[in-house]
C-alpha cells in the first residue's frame, strides 16, 4: 500500500478499502507488520518528549515514570487492536451488515493509523502542536472507519445503519484512546 494509496481511503468513492480486501492479508500479517511497528510510534515519542522536554513540554511532565507508563502504553495498544477487531464484527453483524473477522481486523489495523503518527508531533516541544495533531488524527481516524464500514459491507453513501454502526464503532474507539490517555496521566 502506498502512501497516496493510504491517503485515498477516507475519500468516499473509491475502491481503496477492497483492493485491501483483495489483497487478503492475513491476522497475524496485520498484528505483526501494521500495528506492532506502528503502535511503538507513541510509546517511544512520549518517553523521548517525558526525557527531554520535561518541564519545559507541560508542567509535572518531567516527574513522571515513563519507562512503565510507555510500556504500559504500547501493550494496552496491542490489547485494543484484537478488542477492537473483535468490537467492529460484533456490531456490524448485530447490525446485520455482515463482515468476515478477517475484513474487521483489517479495519482495526489501518483506522488508527492516524492515530499512531499523530504521534510524530511529539517531535516538536509545543502541547498545542501536539493537541491539534491529535484532533487531526481522530478526525482522519473517524473518515477511515466510515468510509471502510461503507467499503467492506457493501453500503451506499446515505445508508443510516452504516451511519449508526460507524458511531458504535467510533465511540467505542474514542472510549478506548481516552482510557489510553488516562492511563498515562494516571502514572
């Protein structure tokens, strides 16, 4: 996949979500050449940001443990990408839209994408770059799980139950990242 492959997946219109289909990438590929790589993004950017900005990044940020809040960290984003395979093919054949396991955890492998390099705003020492990259990322994050509910169930653009389950899903991710965040502003 490119990236101006990757870059086409939100937009609707495109047949971006079944060429992945297609290409019939197994679980574990998934788990170990997309999420594994990409979920150390976080952990390693925030325990470089905790070492070196300290202070400096956001008060009280320098006294924190971050060797065990960043492992921590990339576990619990190990543990959501099979939660949240899981979650998506649930509630999509609940909703009866009917999805293959297999297609469910490609989706739970390539929506938090922009999630994960959102991260790469941690690079630069200001919060509100880091704030607004985050807003970013989950808006890109939101089009991703839509557009690849629509792709992979087969659903037109004004399909109210593809709306609904896109809004199960979506919530149950932004519950997932904000106990991820408050997991390391807990410690």
């Amino acid at each position: 996949m490119t990236v101006s492959h990757f870059l086409r997946l939100p937009l609707p219109g495109n047949d971006g979500w079944l060429e992945l289909k297609r290409k019939n990438f197994s679980i574990p590929f998934l788990a170990w050449v997309v999420v594994l790589p990409l979920s150390l993004l976080p952990p390693v950017l925030l325990y470089f940001a905790g070492v070196h900005y300290g202070d400096d990044f956001m008060p009280g940020f320098a006294d924190k443990e971050w060797r065990f809040i960043t492992t921590i960290l990339f576990l619990a984003e190990l543990l959501t990408f099979f939660i949240m395979g899981w979650l998506i093919h649930s509630v999509l054949n609940s909703d009866k839209m009917e999805i293959s396991y297999h297609d469910a955890y490609l989706l739970a492998a390539i929506a938090p994408i922009p999630l994960w390099l959102s991260s790469l705003a941690l690079l630069v020492p200001v919060l509100a770059i880091s704030v607004v990259s985050v807003f970013v990322g989950l808006c890109f994050s939101s089009l991703l799980i839509y557009q690849g509910i629509k792709s992979l169930c087969h659903r037109s653009d004004d399909d109210v139950v593809a709306m609904s389950a896109t809004y199960t899903v979506m919530a149950a991710s932004l519950l997932a990242w904000g106990i991820l965040m408050a997991v390391v502003w807990a410690y």
